[in-house]
C-alpha cells in the first residue's frame, strides 16, 4: 500500500487519510475518492491530498477484518457468536445467546503477531455474556492488509483440529439440589438467606430455585439428603454445613462420601472463596459450599456455578488455574486509589440500569408505510408486485432478516389492505390517523412507539425494496456516536440517500419537525457527526414514487 500526500489529479479511487472539512465539504477519512469528490476538492481549493492506495497483494481494510472475524466464528451455528457488518475496518462478534465467553488465548495471540496490520481483542475467558454483547472486535490498523497475512491468520483460527477460536456456552437450565446443615442455635434466617442468594444465582444463569433439604450437621443425615435429591433427579447437587469446611475429613466431606460420592479436590485459589469443595456422585457434580456462597456478592462459587450450568466438566486442574485473577476481595490496610476513582463511574452506570458490557447498539427499524402515494396517479404503490409479493413486504422483510433489534411499521394510507399484505410476518404494526399531514406525522407516531430501551432507529421508507438486509446491517455496524459517527447515511459516489439512522439523542429533535421533511435537518444542523456508508450500486437509494419508476424496478 502507497500512503502520502499525492495531487489530485492522481486522487481518484485513493483512500482520504484524514477526515477533512474545506469550506462546504465534510469528508471523513477512508473515503474512496471519486471523480466528483475530486472536483468538489479542487473546487475548494485543494490542490493535494493525504491518501492511500492498494496495491496488488493487498486486501482493503473491511474484507480482511471480515474475513478473519469469519475464522474466529468457525462454522455457522457451532460457536453461539454472531458477525456483524466491517466497517472502517472494525468486525465484531456478539454473543447470540446468555452463556460463558470461552477462548483460545494462544490462537489470538499467535493471529496477533502475524503482522502489525492485523489486532483482535476479546473479553477475558470465561466472562458471563448476554445477547448483543460484543466478545471480540477485528480491527486492520491500516486501510488495508497483506492479503498473505490474513489467509495465515485465517489458516490459524479455522484449524480443523480445534473447536472455533471463540465461542459463547450457553447457560442450560437444570435441577438443583441443595442441602443445608444446621447446629444447636443456628437460626433460620441464616439458612433463608442462603436459600435466598443461591435462588438469585440460579435464576441469573436461567436455573429454577433449588430443591432444599435441612438437617442436622451430621454426615449420616447430609448423606441421606443428598442421595434423596440425587434419586429426585437433581443435576447438580450443593452442601451449605453451618460449619466451614476445614479439611477433607470433616463431616460435610464425610457425609458425601457416605452417599457414596467421591472427592475430587478441597480448596481453590480465589478469595473469597478458599474452602469450596469439589466431587461427584454418579457423574453429577457435588460442591461442599464456602460459608461466602450465603452473601449474594460475587466469590469463587460463582465461577464454578457458571462453568457447571454452562455444561462445561469443572477438573482439579480448572481449580488449580483459577489463581491469577482469583483475588476477588478488597485487602484492608492497602489503599485502594482505582477503587476511589471508578466507583462514581460505576454508580452512574448502576444509576442507569447497565452493567458496562460493550454490546452491539440496539437498533430498532421504522418502516414508513402510511402516504398515499399520489404522484404514482392511482393504485397504492406499497402493493404493487415486486418479486412475487407486495413491494412493501420484501422491505419489511429486509428490516427483520437484519440486525435491527425491532422493527416497526407506520401504517395510514389504505391501513387495511396494508396490514393484510404483511400477513404472517409476524411484525408489529402502529396506525397513523394524521398520515395526510406529511411524513412528519408518522415519524413522530413511529419515534414514540419504539421501546425505551433502543440506542437509535433507521428509518426505512416501504417503497425501497432494494435496501436488503447488507445495507441495514453495514449502518448499524457504522453506527458509534463516541466516535462521532451518531447520524449515518447510504451514498453512492457521494450521492446520499435513505434510510437513515441516527441516535436516540435526536429523538426529540426529530419529533418537533413537521410536514415532509422527516430527518433531513438533523443531516444539515450537524454534519460533523454524518457518516457516509458506501453502497454497492445506485439503484439501492431509488424509491418508487412514479410510474417510470417502478417499471424501472421490474425491468431490473
């Protein structure tokens, strides 16, 4: 790759190297030049630029972060991961269902030291993960990498011999018994709290609450319970005694052992959390409980618990490997300057309901499908046939089979014939009594329909049935307000188009607007957060709002 500052005579195709702002013009970096940027340049009064250019034997920043994030998923279906879109040559991978991050440390780091081009980071191994929330992102430092490069990285991580380079476990909800033992003077609320935080530890993993027996702490009477709940069908089988265990031949030990269990490991390197014992009855996992799993803060039975849900076999040496990182407590007497400094960053984020995973934005779709359409001079265009269903069904379509978290449709014009042609989509729906008064109407009516809960929308008009799902998905993927990229649009060779997709932030702003101007003044009021998403051809931003043009469409 040539990268420096070239004329603009030689600037078509090349790659901007810097975000540049002249006068009018508003170009963000890794931009193809075309020929019409070239002369909106030396219209400005540019004579040179700062760009790169590909050479053979290079591969352009989002195919290769694409391709190497397809590596890391392995087959489709096998890992519980899912791809989003490259976009400045970034490709994340979220996690399609609640589970345990697991990880090849050694494939990342052998991929990361292939070429200085190439970087993937990952959550650490083992980390809980919800749906959306990112596990990994591919990121090319350059505008593009050496192709030779990438197929290694990709020869690395799809190594038939080993399971995908990452993958999520997914949590899988089982039966749970749990015997508590008490002494002369134990109290019952003890023993109900207990109860309480392991419910809540269970419930968090998609678990019902346990099956709980109480006795005496006493091995013969822990060794009936036990086999009691193991004979009811228990998969995984806790022993909380009302006394530490403090060696391997104390009684809650003594007690499994008589119910014919066998030990397999005392103690583990993470604090709290020392005294956890580890053991099996006829292949179900036993855990012999540290006095720290009563209190509902986190402790080294909660690594064990989520490996044990997740499906994954808990060994003496996982035990054993749990040293570096297993120090989970404040030590009193030390000062604790980090702690000072992120706890008001952390109850602002508690304040606000999030626990600081990154995840994907959720974006919802809003499909416009209420005008009435008058310059086509008859028949209602969202019906017309196009590829053997309505026009407006293969949009809506496009909206579902995307990554937008929801997708809605603003129905006015003709609401009945409209609904029916959506038929068995399943999709949700809201009516528009004021469709007449402009576009702005249904915006406004789609804007307040959306759940509180998304990060933004795009916003789809129903009668551009060539905006597939890639186009949807390469927004969201552009879609990253802290780096100022809170407004993005479609274009081809600098000609923007819909849908458009901004963030909740706007929301308001959008709504105040009126007749049928809909987004187009967040585009002009703050240029500086657009961002251009390039599109495969021009036809993608062509609607259908005359005659001409939909016999276009099906001549195409």
């Amino acid at each position: 790759m040539t990268f420096g500052e070239i004329p603009l005579e030689e600037a078509e195709g090349a790659l901007l190297a810097h975000s540049l702002r002249q006068g009018g013009l508003s170009f963000k970096k890794g931009r193809r030049l075309s020929a019409e940027d070239v002369a909106a340049l030396r219209e400005a009064g540019l004579e040179r630029v700062v760009a790169a250019r590909l050479e053979p034997g290079d591969l352009h920043e989002d195919a290769a972060a694409a391709r190497i994030a397809e590596a890391l998923a392995g087959p489709a279906g096998e890992s519980g991961t899912k791809i989003t879109a490259a976009f400045t040559g970034r490709c994340n991978l979220v996690a399609e269902a609640r589970g345990l991050f697991l990880v090849d440390p050694a494939r990342i780091a052998a991929v990361n030291a292939l070429d200085e081009a190439i970087t993937v980071a990952t959550l650490p191994a083992f980390e809980p993960v919800e749906p959306r929330q990112m596990l990994a992102t591919v990121k090319i430092i350059p505008f593009a990498a050496p192709a030779e490069a990438v197929e290694r990285a990709v020869a690395l991580l799809a190594d038939g011999r080993n399971a995908p380079a990452l993958q999520v476990a997914a949590f899988r909800a089982r039966k749970v018994g749990l015997v508590q033992t008490a002494l002369p003077g134990t109290k019952p609320a003890l023993l109900d709290k207990g109860r309480a935080a392991l419910d809540a530890r269970l419930a968090a993993l998609g678990c019902p609450p346990a099956l709980e027996r109480r006795v005496g702490h006493a091995a013969d009477e822990i060794a009936a319970a036990v086999a009691a709940l193991k004979a009811e069908g228990c998969q995984l089988l806790l022993v909380s005694g009302a006394s530490a265990i403090v060696d391997r031949r104390d009684v809650v030990p003594a007690g499994i052992e008589a119910a014919g269990g066998r030990l397999l490991h005392f103690g583990m390197p993470v604090d709290p959390g020392n005294l956890l014992l580890l053991a099996e009855l006829e292949g179900a996992p036993v855990l012999g409980l540290p006095g720290c799993a009563r209190a509902p803060k986190i402790n080294g039975f909660d690594w064990v618990l989520q490996r044990l849900v997740a499906d994954l076999a808990v060994t003496p040496s996982d035990i054993a490997g749990l040293g570096v990182g297993g120090l989970l407590k404040e030590i009193g007497g030390r000062p604790l300057p980090r702690a000072e400094a992120v706890r008001g960053a952390e109850e602002a984020a508690e304040a606000a309901g999030e626990s600081g995973a990154k995840r994907q934005p959720r974006i919802a779709a809003l499909v416009l499908a209420a005008g009435q359409g008058r310059r086509m001079g008859g028949p209602n265009k969202l019906l017309l046939p196009y590829r053997g269903e309505p026009l407006l069904r293969a949009a809506v379509r496009a909206a579902q089979e995307s990554d937008a978290a929801e997708v809605l449709v603003v129905t006015g014009h003709e609401r009945q014939a409209v609904e029916a042609a959506l038929e068995g989509l399943g999709v949700r729906t809201l009516h528009n009594p004021d469709y007449a008064e402009g576009l702005s109407t249904s915006l406004k009516a789609g804007l307040a329909g959306l759940p509180a809960e998304v990060d933004g929308v795009v916003v789809l008009l129903g009668d551009m049935p060539q905006v597939g799902a890639g186009v949807i998905d390469r927004l969201i993927a552009a879609f990253d307000p802290l780096e100022g990229r809170a407004i993005c649009q479609p274009s081809w060779h600098g000609k923007r188009g819909n849908p458009v997709l901004f963030a909740r932030r706007f929301f308001a702003e959008v709504q105040a607007l009126g007749g049928d101007v809909g987004a187009k003044p967040l585009l002009a009021d703050y240029p500086e957060l657009v961002c251009e998403v390039p599109v495969e051809a021009e036809a993608v931003l062509s609607d259908v709002d005359t005659p001409a043009a939909y016999r276009a469409l099906t001549a195409e």
